[in-house]
C-alpha cells in the first residue's frame, strides 16, 4: 500500500466524527499527555505540536506524566518544578496561553520493572483518576475534542477526560528501550490500534504499524521551531576564554549514547573543544570532565541556539552496536536544529537523518570515521548559515498542516488564529 509523507491513504477514513458541532465562535478543546513536563529542558514534539495548537486558536491543555510519593520526598528530575505544578493545580504559559500541570500517582507506573505491569498499570490510572478528573473539570478540559499522547502508558491520563478523538504520536521504538517489557509491542499496537490515528516520525515506524494492523496511521516527520533558531545570538559566556573550535552535543546520557566513542573523541583530539549539553550526571559527568570535555548541564531549550550558532560541528554519537534496535525509528529533533544555526552534522549510523540538509552530514559506520569527520569539518571554515526560507518545509507549523486538514474534516477547526511569525 503506497503512503505519501503527511497525508493519511484514501482507503483509511475515520474511524469516527465528532457526534456534536462546535458552538459559534468557540475554540476546540486538545488536551496533551506527555512524558516531560511543561518547562522541562527536554522539549520534545509534543511541546512543539502543543504550542502550534494554540497558535491556530485552539485551547490546549498540557498534562505530563505524575509524580509519586519518591518526588514528594524531593527525589528525581526537577521535583520542586513539578511538585509546585501538582500544588497548584496547574498554571497557564504566558507566553503560549496553554494550562499545563503535573498530576500525582498514588501508585506510580511507568515504564520500570514493578510499575509497568499490565495488571498494576489499570489500577495505578484509576487511583489516579478522580483528583485528576476533577483539575481538568475546573480547568475546562474534562470533555476535549482532542486528545494527545506519546506513550501508550499515558492511556490512564487520557481517561480522566472524555476526548472525542484521540491521536497517538509514535516518535520512538518504545521496545527497544533498556528493560523494556516483552509485551510492550503488543500493548502500544493495541492502544494505537484503538486511536483514531496513529502519527509516525519515520517510515520504519509507519510500516511497522501498518504491519500490527494499526488502521489508522499518518507519517508525520520531526520538525524545527524556527523562531528559536534563526535570530543572531551573543556567545554564551561558557564559551569565552577559549579559541577551539567547539563540537557541540546537546542530549541525554540515555542508552543510545556512545560515551565510549565521545570519551575517545575528547582525549583524541584535544585541539577541539568537545561541549556536552543535557543532564549527564554522576558517574558519566566525571568521566567526561576526566577526559577533558566541558559538560555544562541542562540548558533551556529557549537558549540553545547561543551554543549552537557559536560552536563549529554538531555531533550525534549514537551507539552502533548497543542501542540498534532503540534507535532504528529515531529521528532527531537535534539534527535540524544543528543545522539551522549553521553546523555540519555528524552522526553514526543507525537512526533515521533527514533526506536533505543545507549544511554537510555525514554518517559513519566507525569510530575511526566518526572522528575523521569531525576532525576534518572542525578544521574548515563554517558552512555558510542556512536562510529561514531553506526550512521552511520543515518547520512544525508547515508539517502538521496534514493533521489540521485530519481535524479540519472532521469538524475541528480553530475560528481564529495567533500564529507567531516564524521568523521573529
């Protein structure tokens, strides 16, 4: 069955309409679940779809995935953010218009040994679900038109509302993750085969659900906000005091990370200035700053493009062998950003890289590859910027019009607009 990019195939129709019109005037209602939170370093799709909605005119909601009683106890990532969110009852972005919060789990689940179970998961979500029924309630979101997810662990956040349509967006290979469960292919196959659509960031991922039977299903590839990355900005201040010229890696410590390789790079090429940008703590933090690299942390993703547009190569040292089958389905965001402001990319192989960039990339098969490239490229002068006009296409506000046109023809359509010019 041919499937262009974006467009949904003729012979795949709704699976239902929304039963009820909108009022005169009245904006569509979508509420999000996601797996970071609101003003999370790590802005993932999600953030970036979110904040397109609101500026077609939709009131969008923002729910991540709850804390537990461990963060009430100030344990993991930015508990007393997400904390305070819980406490109140949620807050609006004034900069975006949306509500988000974060709900608490009396019996947390995710996707760790214990709390993953299929027979735990369905109780966790109901304990859940009366506290977080009631927020959405007094924040105006207990009935949407539409619902959004990510995982198909957040199902229990969705049913604390009533959505009308319901879209699942499959950016990753959810199996492949470290630990895992075996039947997790299984469950987010049926969770996708109950959504009204289905949203792949690749075509591995599109023909893999096709192949579950998923019916419904879009191909919808990564995207760039490109407000964020087209405006000149000053050199950070980490990166004064030192001429190197800089490679440049923003991210997580996750599995597909080659530390090893990054480690090589650093103590190998030392004329280089090697910046790791993202929570790479503990152990991992030490060894890399042993090795010689400059590891800053998280920094907002509002900020990045200061280090990106001031650095000379950007790197993704995906692993090779380890993490084959977590990154098969990967698209990564960071690679358009990079880009955008300017960088060569390189990256290994394995993931999924856009057909066509305005700066070099190179993909390599080896370590010794992988260091040739950015040695070479580091050397050279800067790859002229990229023009705004050069990404257009791959903005999000231009990739998710296929959904709108979705929505459009099932009675959801925004009655104004606050898009915010893609080149402010």
């Amino acid at each position: 069955m041919q499937r262009n990019e974006c467009r949904l195939p003729a012979d795949c129709p709704a699976r239902r309409t929304i039963p009820q019109s909108l009022a005169p005037n009245r904006a569509p209602t979508a509420l999000f679940a996601s797996t970071q939170h609101w003003n999370s370093v790590f802005q993932l799709g999600s953030h970036h779809i979110a904040r397109c909605f609101a500026q077609r005119g939709w009131r969008v909601g923002f729910v991540s995935a709850p804390i537990s009683a461990l963060h009430l106890a100030g344990l993991g990532r930015d508990v007393a953010e997400r904390v305070a969110s819980w406490r109140a009852g949620g807050s609006v972005d004034t900069a975006t218009g949306i509500w988000h919060y974060v709900p608490f789990a009396p019996l947390p689940w995710g996707a760790a040994p214990i709390v993953r179970d299929r027979m735990l998961v369905p109780l966790a979500w109901r304990l859940c679900r009366p506290r977080l029924a009631s927020v959405l309630r007094r924040a105006g979101f207990d009935r949407p038109q539409l619902a959004y997810t990510d995982h198909f662990l957040h199902e229990g956040l969705l049913r604390a509302a009533s959505p009308e349509l319901v879209v699942f967006r499959r950016a990753d290979n959810l199996a492949g993750f470290p630990g895992a469960a075996s039947d997790f292919p299984a469950r987010e196959a049926d969770f996708a085969s109950r959504s009204d659509l289905t949203i792949c960031t690749t075509e591995s991922s599109l023909a893999h659900m096709t192949a579950q039977g998923v019916p419904h299903a879009m191909l919808m590839r990564n995207s760039i906000q490109l407000d964020r990355f087209f405006g000149e900005a000053p050199p950070p201040p980490e990166y004064l005091g030192d001429d190197r010229p800089i490679v440049v890696y923003v991210g997580s410590a996750e599995h597909r990370l080659d530390i090893d390789l990054v480690v090589r790079g650093v103590t190998e090429l030392r004329q280089l200035r090697w910046v790791m940008i993202g929570p790479l703590d503990g152990a991992l933090r030490e060894r890399l700053r042993a090795a010689g690299a400059c590891v800053l942390g998280s920094r907002p993703h509002s900020r990045l493009a200061a280090y990106l547009q001031h650095a000379r190569v950007g790197i993704v040292p995906f692993s090779c062998t380890r993490s084959s089958e977590l990154i098969r389905e990967v698209s990564p965001l960071k690679v358009l950003e990079y880009s955008a402001c300017g960088l060569p990319v390189v990256g290994t192989r394995g993931c999924q890289y856009p057909a066509e960039l305005p700066t070099p990339l190179t993909v390599c098969n080896t370590g010794d590859a992988f260091l040739r490239a950015v040695k070479s490229f580091a050397e050279q002068p800067r790859p002229e910027r990229p023009r705004i006009e050069q990404f257009r296409a791959s903005s999000w506000s231009a990739r998710l019009d296929p959904l709108f046109a979705w929505l459009d023809g099932r009675g959801l359509t925004a009655q104004h607009s606050t898009e915010i010019p893609q080149n402010a």
